[in-house]
C-alpha cells in the first residue's frame, strides 16, 4: 500500500506505532448495519465516491467480516462531521482488501487526499483510537484536507417531520376554522376584524377576498345573515318559451 510523502508523515509514524491487536474488543453480531452521513458501507465498485470524498474530509476504512459489525462507529461520530468511517466486508470485496492489504479482521486503515494510511489491526481502547485520530486529522491539515462533513442525523428524541407551523394570528385562526366548517360569514367576519386592527394585514385581505367569493358562490350569506336576496331585474327571471309577467 502506498504512503503519503514520508515528508508529510510526522504524525503517520505515531499512528503505526500504536498497532493492538484486540479482537476480543469487536462488537457481537446481530448489531445495527452503519447507515448514516458519518458511518456507511461501502465495496469495491462504490469505493470511487470514497476516494473522492477524501479530498474533502480523512476517510476512516474499517475492514470487518461477516457476524461483526463496526466498533469504531459512535467514536468517528464525535469528532462531528471532521472525520468519516466507511465500512468494509473484506470478505466480499477482495480489490479492498488486496489494495489495503488485509490480511485479518478488524483491520482499519484511512484515506487522505486519495492516498491511504495504515492505522491499526484490532481495535484499541477508546483513548488509544482517539489518539491515532487526532494524530490523522493533524496528519491531514498538513496535507489540505480540513473539510466537515453535515452529520444529517436528527436530535434524539426526535423525528424526520418537518416541524410544525407557526400558528395563526386569532382572527385568521377563527377563519380557517369557520372555513373548514363552511361557515363563511363568520369567516369573513373574522377576516374584517382582523383588517379593522390591521389595515396592513395583507393576509387577511386576501383571506377576505378569497371567502367572499367562495360566500357568493355558494350563497350562503343572504340566507344566513338576515339581509335580502339582491333585487334582480324582471327580464333576467324570464324562462325559456315563457312572456315575462307583469
């Protein structure tokens, strides 16, 4: 596997020398697949998008086996989006596991720049992993790589939704439900007074132009606000065939 300048490789040195192997440290089957912005899979047809990404962010490569799951997952997450883990099955993609030259399991490596870095085989203790990834970002800030990556996870506790609307000002609140009802009298009622507390609510005027037109093509207004149908002028209540009455 081909190193990075030995000129850039001050913090490098420190990062090999911390090799431990720790296998018993790996998680048990059965854990949560990586899926997210900071921890994902990847093999050797997508690992392109991978080497790419290096040039913006150090890339963490984990090579795991079928039954484990990634250990170093919760640990790459918060350093907060300055560093990226992508996960391997170094049974399934033999062309990761030639280039990175794996030859047992857990073994993790990195990538910065598109070129790659040994880090350790097993997994250390937390402090010990901390440290060889705070010797990498060093690493990388020498080398130009000093981009984040959006984390894209919502809070816990909390979902996906988009969050809820602001609510209305009351008098648009009492429209929309008279509205909802088919009580456009009130609506527009409502929508009067909240133009006679604020003649700049252009809200409110639309709302009223809006319902008013809905409350004249449904008529509702003449029959339930008490005042006359409008007079309408003796020719136009003529039907077909029939003379007007006098």
């Amino acid at each position: 596997m081909t190193d990075l300048p030995s000129a850039n490789l001050r913090g490098a040195v420190d990062l090999s020398g911390l090799v431990r192997r720790a296998s018993d440290a790996t998680r048990p089957a059965g854990d949560a697949p990586a899926s997210s912005s900071l921890v994902f899979d990847t093999n050797d047809a997508s690992f392109q998008s991978v080497v790419e990404l290096s040039t913006r962010v150090p890339v963490i490569v984990e090579f795991i086996a079928p039954g484990l799951s990634s250990a170093l997952g919760p640990v790459v997450e918060s350093y907060g989006g300055r560093l990226v883990l992508a996960v391997v099955d170094g049974s399934v993609n033999p062309q990761l596991a030639q280039a990175f030259q794996v030859r047992e399991v857990p073994t993790v490596a990195a990538i910065i720049g598109g070129r790659p870095v040994n880090l350790f085989i097993g997994i250390p203790s937390d402090a010990e992993v901390r440290q060889v990834l705070d010797e990498l970002l060093q690493l990388a800030a020498e080398n130009g790589v000093t981009g984040t990556v959006p984390t894209g996870e919502p809070a816990e506790g909390e979902d996906d939704a988009e969050p809820a609307p602001e609510p209305l000002p009351p008098h648009h609140q009492e429209a929309f439900d008279a509205i909802s009802a088919g009580d456009y009298p009130t609506a527009i009622a409502e929508y009067r007074k909240a133009i006679t507390e604020n003649p700049r609510d252009q809200l409110a005027v639309a709302g009223l132009a809006q319902v008013s037109l809905l409350d004249r093509l449904t008529g509702t207004t003449a029959g339930r606000s008490g005042m006359p149908p409008p007079r309408v002028p003796a020719t136009s209540t003529r039907s077909c065939g029939s003379p007007t009455s006098t």
